[in-house]
C-alpha cells in the first residue's frame, strides 16, 4: 500500500471503528451510498438495494450490541480511478455474546468505495467467515466474488490495467493461504465437491489425504511464531516437490492440511502418503531440526459426501496419531 493512499486507509479505519467498535447504525448509514450492494457471511445475506442492506447491518448490531475487537492481519488497498478505491482485509475479532467470548480468526473483508460529489461512500461490502462458522453456508465463497466483479465492472465503464489487477488480486486472495501461498480449505472444498460429482455420474476414484504436523506447537513455544510460519512454508515447499501437478494441496487449518488426489485409488494414496511421511522424517528443517507427520487416508465411494470423506480421512489421521504419530492410517469401510 502506498503513501498516498493514507486518506482511503483513515477511511477504511474509520469504519471499522463505527461498524465494529461503537456499533452505531446511525453513523454508519452516513458512510452507505444510495445504490450499495452487499454480500454478507451466509447464503440468506445479500443485498442490492440501501434498505436491504441497512437492515442486514441493524440484525448484525442486535445480535452483538457490544464493541468487538479486531486485528488487522492483512491490508490491501487498491486505486484504480480518481473517484473509486477498493480495500480488501483480513482480519480476528473477540467479542462477548450472551457473557461468552467469540472469537473469529481470518475473517475477510472487501469494500469499494465511491467519490460523490465530495464524499466517499461504500457502493460495495462483502464479508466472509470461516468455513466452520456457517454449516451450510459460504465461507469465503467464490461464486460471490465473481459477482463483486460484475460490481466493479459496473462502477467503471472502460476497465484500467489497475482495476484488472485488482479484480484478479481479490480471486487469488479468496482461494489462497495467506502465509503459505497454497490453496485454502475453501478452495479446496469447492474442488471437492466439483469432483465428487464427477466421480458419481462416471463411476472415478478419488482420494484425500490429510496431514497433521506433530507437536507443532512445541515449534512456536521453542522456537517462537515467526520460525514457526517459516518452518511451514518449509514444508509446504517440501510437500509440493513430491505431489504430482494434477494434484490439489491445501491448507486445511493451524497445521493440518489436505491433498485432494484425482483419479487415485486407495491403495496409491497410501503409496504417495507413506512417501511424504517418510520425506518429512528425513528432512533436517532449517533451525527446527526433524521432525515428523500423521497421515489420515481415505477414498470415494459411492455413499460419500465431501464431509463424509473428510471426516473419514480425519478419524484416520486421529488413529495414525494415537498409535503414536508419525504413522499413516487408512479409513475404515464397511461392506
């Protein structure tokens, strides 16, 4: 983010201390253009219209009447006109609901603003939460950023080389791990379900491969937090030399990840799954030593839903950890 854009950035912190802080609908109408549209973090929450809107924001406030914490973990702001800026961010929130403490960690926000006459106002919001938040609902989805591009588009009748990019940048962002650079679990999830699908209607396998790293935790303790993102994208790297292209790696959360694997049975996930978990073993990482993986494996069948297949790969990877870590399991199946 450069300098000049200091103005848009006193802006930006300024609502947040209006939507988040003092929770004031008041104020945060006079912040709200005429045409606003918004996505909000569920299906049922969207709107094209101020009113629309304005009442999506007055539920918010009831639910957390309170001021809510936040720490900013990303921030990206974008000027592609004279009269329209765009700020994307990343973000945790603390809160107290009901005398109970909420917490939100890597919450995403995205806002375009217009110049009218002489006031910048919002013509676009959308906020995502994490998938774990909303059962069935959108994680940082990404059918609803292709929509924030139609708004874009709209705002700017002849597109910039600057807009281009940002559109692009905000995709990418949607779909990758901020520290590692790989695809996040909501990409990977959206893949999932593409291939599922697929599997069914032409009778194909696939398989899912998940990773816990062990005692990860006594990186960050011992060695503190910034070895501990550096020795990830370590393995990360190390992961990624020894998957095959056509092969999907995630960040599935903290430090386990997924590899979703087309077109693989079984038995040649726990070929490649042993293969990583023996390459892990061996690998001296730079300032943290050996150190070592769980292996949790499963594969389509005809019953599964993506979360049936997660979950299998997952109470897997819980066996191979409590029959000591370091060890790769397979799902079990019943006739």
């Amino acid at each position: 983010m450069e300098n000049n854009l200091e103005y848009e950035k006193s802006l930006f912190f300024e609502y947040l201390d209006i939507y988040l802080k003092k929770r004031n609908i008041d104020s945060l109408k006079k912040l709200l253009s005429p045409s606003i549209t918004c996505f909000g973090t569920g299906i049922h929450e969207k709107s094209k219209n101020f009113e629309k809107t304005l009442e999506l924001y007055r539920q918010d406030i009831l639910d957390i009447p309170s001021s809510i914490e936040y720490e900013i973990k990303s921030l990206n702001i974008n000027k592609p006109a004279d009269n329209v800026f765009i700020v994307w961010s990343e973000f945790d929130i603390e809160a107290f609901v009901h005398n109970h403490k909420l917490r939100l960690n890597n919450l995403r926000l995205t806002l375009v603003w217009i110049k009218y006459e002489n006031n910048w106002l919002i013509e676009h919001m959308h906020i995502s939460l994490p998938t774990n938040v909303h059962e069935e609902g959108e994680a940082f989805p990404i059918k609803e950023i292709e929509d924030q591009n139609k708004v874009l588009k709209r705002l700017l009748e002849e597109q910039t080389k600057d807009l281009n990019k940002a559109l692009s940048e905000i995709r990418v962002q949607a779909i990758t791990d901020r520290l590692t650079q790989i695809f996040n679990r909501i990409k990977i999830e959206e893949v999932l379900r593409e291939e599922l699908e697929r599997a069914k209607r032409y009778n194909t396998k696939f398989s899912v491969i998940m990773m816990d790293i062990d005692h990860f935790k006594r990186v960050n303790d011992d060695f503190g937090h910034i070895v501990g993102d550096k020795f990830l994208i370590e393995f990360v790297n190390l992961v990624l030399k020894r998957i095959r292209k056509t092969d999907y790696f995630g960040r599935w959360g903290g430090e386990e990840f997924i590899i979703f694997c087309p077109n693989t049975s079984l038995r040649k996930a726990l070929i490649l799954a042993e293969n990583l978990r023996k390459i892990v073993e061996d690998h001296n990482f730079n300032m943290v030593g050996h150190r070592t993986v769980s292996i949790g494996v499963s594969v389509f069948t005809a019953k599964d839903t993506v979360e049936s297949i997660i979950n299998k790969a997952d109470k897997a990877l819980y066996e191979a950890k409590n029959k000591g870590r370091n060890k790769v399991c397979a799902a079990k199946y019943t006739q």
